[in-house]
C-alpha cells in the first residue's frame, strides 16, 4: 500500500470513529432511562430546575401514558413545579393525580399539596388537601409529618379542639415532631383551663432550646392560676433573666403579685419595678405598687401612685383615697387628709370605707376649720344620718 492509500485508510477510520462517538452521544441523549437516572440524581440532590428539565425529556420520549417510567416522571416533575413554588402547582399536580387516578403515586399528590400550602402558610388551603389524604396510605415517617401539619394548621385558623386530637395522635408514638407537638397540646390545655395537664406537658419539654424562652412565662401563669405562690416565686426568680423580652414585664408582674399575696411588700416591690421598665401598667397594677409603697412606709411615692389613679368615680378610686389620706396624716398633712377622706367619703363602692372616710373628714374638719359650726358640724349631721347604728355615731 502506497503513502496516499494509507493516509486515505487512516482518514476513513477517523471518520468512522468520529461517527460513531457522535451515534453513541446521540443514543444517550436519546436514551430517556438514562435521562431518568440523571433527573434522579439532580432531584436527590434538590436541584429542582435541571432535575425538572430531564423529567420533561423522559415525559416527550414516551408515546404510551401509562408508561411506569414516564408516570414516575410526570410524578417528579410535578413536584419539581412544587419545590420551585410555580405559580401553577396546584393544577399541575391535580392533572396528574386525575390522569392517574389509580396509581400509588396519585395518593401522595394531596399530601405534596397539603406541604406546599402549609410552607406557604396558607392554612386553610393545607387543611383542604390534608384532609383529602388518607393516612395510611403514607409512610410511618411521612405519618407523623402529616399529623403535625394537618394539627398546626387547624391550630393557626383556631380549630383548637381538631387540632389537639390530631397532636393527642402523634404524642402516642416516638417520632421527629414530639417536642412541638406537645407545646401545642399543653398550649391549648392551657386556653381550655386545663393548668395541670399543660403543667406536665411544658415541664416535659422546658429545656428545649425551641421552647425554654417562653415556657417559663406559661409556668407561672398556671402556678399562679393554681394560688401556687411559694413555687412561683421559687421557680419564677431562677428564669427571669431568661424569658424574651417581650414577656419579661409580665413575668416579673406575676413574680410581684405573688409576694404581694404573701404580704412581702418589700419583695413584691423589687419585681414591680422590673415590670414597670418592661411593660405597660394599668391603673390595678398601680395601685398594687402604690400599695407597697404605703405598707413600707414609703408615703411620699405612694401618694404620687394613689392620685394618679384617683380619676374615674370606682372602687379603685375611692380605696386610692382612703390610703391617701392615712399616708397624708402620717405625714402630718392634715388638710390635704382631710380633702382625701371627703373624696372617698363621697363613693358608695365600700361601705365600710365611706363610713370610716366620712367619719374622719369630719374630726379633721372640726380640728381644722376656723368656722367648727360649719363644715364640720355638717359632716357630723351627715355622718349621724347615714350611720345612726355605727360605733361612732355617739361621738359624732
């Protein structure tokens, strides 16, 4: 063989083998179990888009829909549309589950929906598609992932009863989700009044690092509710520091009205501060601080919290008034007692109240008034005429 046939020999196979690269490329791109294998891969490793680009190559490949492997891409690439949050989801796997109504696959199709609703938030539309699901056609694992989902859910949109069924379910067994599931069941225990039962519940899980901010603040509610006073305070002191912010104030609130049932003023105090910086106070929550100010002895302070109270005609006003104007006498301030004492003599909340706070205006009025046959004697005559039976009405 000459120079020039051997170089045409040589170029010829080149072309053969150049061909056949290009047919055996050519048959893997064509080749939709391959394509298959790699849409797999990609959607294990949550590449959703180019998994979902292989899928739809497998889809076109296949003649036959009832093809298993161009089912089980029509399945993924549904759920493809549901990881990448396609505006289209919901009728894209809805078509698959109504093209296929009969195979494994379609019954997992409501669960997807159910997830994708629930990632979302959308509440009301996780609940329509769970409750389209039966649940044992799913895995143990995806059981219990159903349960927690369907019951939150049902928690979120207030069908607490529902909702609690649903976490009593997955509590029966050991699974990934036992730890919130009973901080819903022992918090809704909780709203139903239940204290001892969502008492057990959250001391189960009180170190949670999930939950251990706010746990201690739902503990001592129900201590509190239960007139546990001493363990309040016990356990109370030891989480104070750690409770959220946002909670501290009325933690702290609770910690002080337990001392303030206990009649440590002094204790209760310290707490009432905490709160004051860290939450808003109503006019009860001052009179209770006002309160231990005037039973330790700090009058000048608890006459500052009285009269800011003092605005409306209640109860609260006219008791305000009654401590007022002790703390002025104490203070040696006759005049303005006796303004105080007239004040609550003027409310019908107390009897007892009005009586004593009457009875007193009158003597300082007497004691005071450079006319005694004025307002003093017309407190008197008023005091006899309302309390005739009373102790001292003699003295009147």
């Amino acid at each position: 063989m000459n120079k020039i046939s051997q170089k045409i020999f040589v170029f010829s196979l080149a072309i053969i083998f150049v061909n056949i690269s290009i047919a055996q490329k050519t048959f893997l791109r064509n080749d939709p179990y391959k394509n298959y294998k790699i849409a797999q891969e990609l959607f294990d490793k949550e590449k959703y888009s180019s998994a979902q680009y292989y899928f739809k190559d497998v889809i076109n490949k296949f003649n036959n829909p009832q093809d298993e492997l161009r089912i089980n891409a029509e399945y993924y690439f549904a759920v493809c549309a549901l990881k990448l949050y396609h505006r289209n989801v919901e009728t894209i796997l809805t078509r698959f589950s109504l093209d296929h109504p009969d195979h494994p696959k379609a019954k997992n199709i409501y669960f997807q929906l159910g997830k994708h609703y629930y990632q979302t938030k959308k509440f009301k539309k996780s609940i329509e598609f769970f409750e389209k699901v039966d649940q044992y056609d799913l895995t143990s694992e995806d059981q219990s992932e159903y349960l927690f989902k369907l019951g939150y859910s049902k928690f979120m949109t207030k069908n607490l009863s529902e909702s609690k069924v649903l976490f009593n379910d997955l509590l029966q067994k050991k699974t990934n989700y036992s730890v919130p599931a009973t901080y819903y069941y022992s918090h809704i225990a909780y709203d139903e009044g239940k204290y001892q039962t969502a008492l057990v519940g959250f001391r189960k899980i009180a170190n949670n690092k999930m939950f251990k901010a706010i746990i201690p603040y739902y503990i001592t509610q129900i201590l509190y509710q239960q007139n546990k006073y001493d363990e309040l305070i016990e356990y109370g002191s030891l989480y104070i520091d750690s409770v959220t912010e946002k909670r501290k104030g009325e933690f702290a609130k609770l910690i002080g009205d337990s001392y303030f049932k206990k009649n440590k003023y002094e204790s209760s105090l310290e707490y009432y501060e905490i709160f004051k910086r860290n939450a808003k106070s109503n006019r009860e929550s001052n009179y209770q601080v006002g309160y231990c100010y005037y039973k330790t002895k700090k009058y000048k302070k608890a006459i500052e919290i009285f009269s800011r109270i003092a605005t409306v005609d209640d109860s609260l006003t006219q008791i305000s008034y009654y401590h007022m104007a002790d703390a002025y006498l104490i203070l040696e301030q006759k005049d303005y007692a006796r303004n105080a004492f007239q004040e609550a003599s003027k409310l019908n909340f107390d009897l007892d109240i009005r009586r004593n706070s009457l009875f007193n205006y009158a003597k300082l009025a007497y004691e005071l008034s450079y006319n005694p046959y004025d307002e003093a004697i017309n407190a008197f005559q008023q005091f006899i005429e309302n309390f005739p039976n009373s102790e001292d009405a003699k003295e009147a």
